[in-house]
C-alpha cells in the first residue's frame, strides 16, 4: 500500500508539472484545482505553492500577477461606480440639452409671434372660440397665409400702385423715412434672390498681418468705394462677425487677392463664430476654388 501511495504521489507531481509546462497561461487555475483536490497529499501541495512563488517573484509572461487577479476594494469599485455614472450623465446631457434648446426656443418664437397676430384676428375666425383652448402656432400660420397674400397682391399692378403710394407717404415723413429706408435696404440685400450675397465664407489677415479671422463674402466693392481705394485690383465686401454674437461686426473692403475662400457652408462658420473654435465642421479634401465673383460695370 505505500508502495501504491507514493506512486500516487509521484504521478500527480508529474501531471502538474507538464500542465505548468505545457499549458502556462492556465498553471495558476489548474496547479490551484490539483492542489484543492489533491489536499490530502501534502507534496503536492507543496509543490504547487512553491511553484507558484517561484513563477510569480520572477515575473514570468505567462504566470498572471496574483495581485491582478484579486477584486478591487470596495472604495475603489464605488469610485469607478461614481465615475461611469457622472460620464453617462455627461453624455445624456450632450444628447438632451440640444433637442431640449432647440424644442423650446420654437415653443418661445410660436408663441412670441400668436401673441403679435392673434390680438388682429377677430374672435369669429380664432379657433380658440370654438374649441376653447389656445393652440399654439395659430398665428404662425396666419402671418405666413398673410405674407404670401402681400407678396402675391405686390407683383400685381394694383399691388404696385398702393405699395407707391405708402411709400410716398412715408417720404414725408422726417424721421420715419429714415428708419423706413434704411430697414427696406436691408431687407432688400438680406432677402434678394438674384443676387448672392454671405453665400460664401473666407478667411481674411485682421486686424494685423500674420493673424486670420473668419469672415463672410457680403459682394465685389462698388460706387465711390471702389474706386478711390489705391489698389489695382477689384475689391471685395467682407463682412467680419464677433465671437459669440455674430450679429455685430465689422465691415471690410479687402482686395480679392488678399481673401482665401474656405469650402465650409455658412451655417459651418456660424457655428465655429458662436463656439469660440470649439465647433470646427468636417474636413474637405478638394482643391481651393477660386472666388466666382464678377467685376462690376460702370
């Protein structure tokens, strides 16, 4: 009987050794299994811790760190815990706080614009009269219906003839023809169709050489301005935004050889103004085109 038991022994060392050796990646479990199971047999177990200690103080690739493989303390396992929330916080917010802006500066201009239009409407023709609660965006849709009618009524001959004649009237007037003229220009540089004005972004050297700012192509220089700059080439309106209100700016008249034209659309550069370089669009990888603007004729 001792005889079998020591061969016992011996045999269960050899199976130990060869799955050390053959199988390094799995020695620690598999050795760590032999040893609960063959518990009773006090070399093996020796063997195996020893083996073990030999493997992980000589730092081999393939014996795991037994510090690796022991669960983080509680403290740091709430720390991560913590931070994983607070980063999922952060990115709900980044997903949430455009749609929530953007939902809610429509609910704040629809309801700027029924309190202008629905004080006009008669109570015969206001919805709210027949059903009893206020709908929103009513007015919206009534000043574009009343819009398109004016619009449609001006290209008329009639609509022409009283647009005249209001205008007539309001050149008597002192301080209200300045205000009416000059918002009538605006709009008619703002809104015209045939031709294309702040369609285009470039980059210009302000306020000193070396340092470049984003600005917008406004249309070629014409009139005085034009000629008595003492430059022989065509001159170029740019109009130059501030960061973050790019409702206020300045107005350049840069020569067109002085002007590099970016590819980004012009709700790209608006973005990029407002965010302070924060927002930067998409990168392009196609050749600079030349400004496709035209030299006015006298």
């Amino acid at each position: 009987m001792a005889l079998e038991a020591q061969t016992s022994i011996l045999c269960a060392t050899a199976v130990a050794c060869v799955i050390a050796l053959v199988s390094p990646p799995l020695v620690f479990t598999r050795i760590e299994d032999i040893s609960f199971t063959l518990g009773s047999l006090p070399i093996v177990a020796r063997l195996t811790n020893a083996y073990i200690r030999q493997e992980t103080k000589a730092g081999s690739k393939f014996m795991p760190k037994l510090k690796n493989l022991t669960p983080p303390p509680p403290e740091r396992r709430k720390r991560r815990w913590l931070a994983g929330l607070r980063n999922n916080f952060f990115t709900g917010l980044v997903v949430v706080a455009p749609i929530g802006m953007t939902l809610w500066l429509v609910w704040a201009v629809t309801g700027k614009i029924d309190g202008m239009v629905l004080p006009f409407i008669p109570e015969t023709f206001n919805p709210k009269s027949y059903i009893g609660i206020d709908l929103r965006g009513i007015g919206v849709i009534i000043f574009l219906i009343f819009t398109v009618i004016i619009g449609w009524m001006t290209k008329g001959i009639m609509g022409k003839s009283l647009l005249n004649l209001g205008e007539d009237l309001v050149d008597r007037m002192p301080v209200v023809r300045s205000v009416y003229n000059g918002l009538k220009q605006l709009a008619e540089t703002v809104f015209a169709q045939s031709d294309t004005s702040f369609d285009k972004v470039c980059l210009v050297e302000y306020p000193r050489k070396g340092i470049w700012a984003v600005a917008f192509i406004s249309t070629t220089t014409k009139g005085e301005v034009n000629q008595k700059i003492p430059v022989n080439e065509q001159m170029i309106s740019v109009f130059l935004p501030t960061t973050p209100n790019p409702t206020s700016g300045f107005l350049l008249f840069v020569p067109q050889s002085d002007l590099i034209d970016l590819d980004m659309s012009v709700g790209d550069a608006m973005k990029l103004v407002i965010s302070a370089g924060l927002v930067y669009p998409a990168e392009k990888n196609t050749d600079q085109p030349s400004l496709p603007l035209e030299v006015p004729t006298e």
